[in-house]
C-alpha cells in the first residue's frame, strides 16, 4: 500500500465532471491497483476514487488514473508532505461475531430463506479480499454472493460490492448476482443495496433454528 498526502487538485472525468480545488489530502494506492482520495472527515468514505482495473500514469506535475471504461481521475500535486510504501500482507477477512457466524451456518443450511432454487457452492469463497460468507447457484445456474450480517449497513453493502466486482472478472463465474442478509436491514443500506441492483433479504434467526412462529421475509 503507497500513502501519499499532499496537497492537491483533483479533476474527474468520465460519465459526468468532478473537480476538488487544492487541499491538503490522503491519497491511497491500494495493492489490486485501485486508489482513493481521502480528506480528513466524511468518515470512511474517499472524496474520489478509482476501483480496478485501472492504471495509473505519473509525471512531474502529478497522476493520470484511467479504467477500462476510460474515465480518468487526474491528481496534481501541489506540495507533497509525506509518500511511504507499506507491505499489509494478505488480510485474514473479516472475523464475524458468534452470532452472525451462527446465521451463516444456518443460511447455509437453509438457503430456501434466501429465495427459491438454491444451491451451496461453499462457504467462506476465498477471494484476494477475504472470503464471501456464501457462494451459491440458483435456479438458472448462475452464480450468486450473499454477504450475511446481524444488522444490515452500509459498510455490509460497501464489502459486498467490492465481493462482486472482483468475482465479476472471472470468466469462470460471471455474471455473479449479490444477496444481501441480515436480521435487521438499515433503510440507508438497503437504498444503497438495491440502487447497485444487490437484493436484500431479511432473515428471522428463530424460523432458522426451526421453530415455527416465524418465517423468514424475502423483500
């Protein structure tokens, strides 16, 4: 991972115009080549970015970042205070808590909570970003995600979109379809969810476990 924070203008231009005047900012080169402006707010979420495939051109005055679309995030450096490399190593994924683990193992059990014609192709999917909870097929045969949670947000949805598009590019899988599930969902999460075409479905843990009085509801 390359951090970089400096002080700099950056231009957008794709299926619509961005620019962000000169500030002082974060920039993050990722190791699967995506890279992210960051200020210091906005909580977790970059002023701009660019996902991969991408490929990054630098020059003197600063970067050209173009995707195979052909949208291009241009960065100038105004003033650099700081540009360091770091090797993260392979990250072990997300460890889910006892009880989103157990919703996971029972979903895989019961896929017919998540729609009709399932079928279990694994748990944990290995991927280069960490495991997909659930990979499975349905009816039609093709490929389907499902990221499990006990409540339903953004960051869930965040996580699941990075799922598929890195999924997407193996021929051997794509088109992968997202599944989006968890006891409670977050209105702003399933706004999100869905505008990125991801279903969500909202499970009840007890009809899970088997017991009668409830039934799981697919939205």
């Amino acid at each position: 991972m390359r951090l970089v924070i400096a002080t700099c203008e950056v231009e957008y231009a794709g299926r619509l115009s961005a620019r962000l005047p000169a500030a002082k900012r974060l920039i993050v080169v990722k190791a699967d080549g995506s890279v992210l402006v960051h200020s210091d707010g906005g909580s977790y979420k970059p002023l701009n970015w660019m996902s991969p495939p991408c490929w990054r051109t630098e020059g003197d005055a600063g970067w050209t970042v173009v995707n195979k679309a052909g949208e291009e995030l241009r960065i100038t450096f105004l003033d650099v205070e700081h540009d360091s490399d770091h090797e993260l190593g392979v990250d072990p994924g997300l460890v889910k808590d006892g009880v989103e683990a157990q919703l996971q193992a029972l979903l895989a059990e019961r896929l017919e909570a998540l729609g009709p014609g399932l079928t279990l192709i694994r748990r944990e999917f290995p991927t280069a970003i960490g495991p997909v909870d659930l990979l499975c097929r349905d009816s039609a045969n093709q490929v389907v995600a499902v990221e499990v949670k006990r409540v339903g947000e953004i960051d869930g949805v965040e996580q699941l979109t990075r799922y598929l598009e890195l999924l997407n590019r193996d021929p051997k899988l794509a088109p992968v379809a997202g599944v989006f599930a968890a006891q409670k969902i977050k209105p702003q999460a399933r706004v999100l969810a869905e505008d990125r075409g991801i279903r969500c479905v909202v499970v009840d843990y007890g009809w899970l476990q088997g017991q009668d009085d409830a039934e799981g509801k697919l939205f």
